[in-house]
C-alpha cells in the first residue's frame, strides 16, 4: 500500500511486473516491468519508494513512486523473498531462501 492508502503495488509474476491501482477507483494506472518473478513488495523514503524483490533473477529493483521508473536493480541472494525497510528508512534487508541470507541494502 503506498500513495498515503491511496495506492496499491501488486506483483505480477506471469508477466514480470508489478501494478499500480488505485484504491478510489479501482483502476491499474501503471504497469512496471521489473525482474524474474517479483515476489514481494515494500515502501520507503516515506512513500518514495518501492522495493520489489525479483525470486528468479536474485535481484531487488528499487522504483521512484512519482515517475514509475526503475531506478536501480540490486544482486542479493538466491531466491529472493522477503524484505523489510528499517525503522529509518536507511536500508533494505532482503532475505534469500536458496543460500540462507539476508542481503542489506543502503538506501
């Protein structure tokens, strides 16, 4: 949920994206390719962005939520799944079930 509630990122692993719908209207506003089978998905920067973690590419794309544009993807462990944002948005921690690790990211 990002947008102040208003916003909501659904990852698409079928076609390697993630949508962004909108929560009054229900309606997807942008499709935005990321890597291999995004699985999970988390704000930060205070609504700036969002992180998305890629299962199949072992990778973490990070996206403006003004532009919709990737702005970075960053290599993490095998087989990506979960993340969390830290307490002050500094960095990422992602989690990789293939080679048991945790993977933090500077924001």
């Amino acid at each position: 949920m990002g947008g102040f509630g208003t916003l909501l990122y659904v990852t698409n692993q079928g076609s390697d994206s993630v949508s962004v719908i909108s929560t009054i209207t229900n309606a997807v506003i942008a499709t935005i390719p990321v890597g291999n089978t995004p699985k999970g998905v988390a704000v930060g920067g205070l609504g700036t962005r969002l992180y998305v973690v890629n299962a199949d590419s072992d990778t973490m794309s990070v996206i403006n939520t003004d532009t919709y544009a990737v702005l970075r993807t960053v290599p993490v462990g095998a087989n990506p799944g979960g993340m969390a944002v830290s307490p002050d948005g500094k960095s990422v921690y992602v989690t990789s079930q293939n080679d048991d690790t945790v993977t933090a990211i500077g924001t």
